[in-house]
C-alpha cells in the first residue's frame, strides 16, 4: 500500500512536470497569443455596442424629455382656456 502511495506521488510529480514543459512550450506560446488577440478583438466589439447603446439611450431620454414638455404645454393651455371660459 506504501509503495501504491508512492508510485503514485511519483507519477504526478513526473506528469506535473512533463506538463509544465509542454504548457511553456513555443506552440503552447502562439496558442496563449492568438487566444489573447481574440479576447481583445472581442472587447474591442462590446466597447463598440456599449458605445453606440449609450448614444441610442441619450437620444431615447432626450426625446422623452421633448415629449413631457409638450404635453405640459398643452396641460397648461387646456387650464388657461378652462379658467378664461369660467
């Protein structure tokens, strides 16, 4: 049972360092660089949407707040002409 234990220490202690090897590897290397660039071409392409969501948004409150000023200016008619009627 012992040397079970054992054998298998060694095995991982070998297979530990065999991937260390392989994970610092050229190939590995050009693997981490390409995933790297296609992680930033994505963020750039969510900071584009966020962008162009954000100017959608400012125009949507803007034109909400024209909407409300002239439905005050007509509230404000319809109590002018019902107090001039009275």
């Amino acid at each position: 049972m012992r040397w079970g234990k054992l054998l298998l220490f060694a095995g991982g202690v070998l297979f530990g360092t065999a991937g260390i090897k392989v994970l610092s590897s050229r190939d590995a290397k050009k693997v981490y660089t390409h995933c790297t660039a296609a992680v930033l071409r994505a963020k750039d392409a969510i900071v584009d949407q966020a962008t162009v969501l954000q100017e959608n948004c400012s125009d949507i409150y803007e034109e909400a707040k024209q909407i409300n000023e002239k439905r005050a200016e007509a509230e404000d008619d319809r109590i002018i002409e019902s107090t001039e009627e009275a």
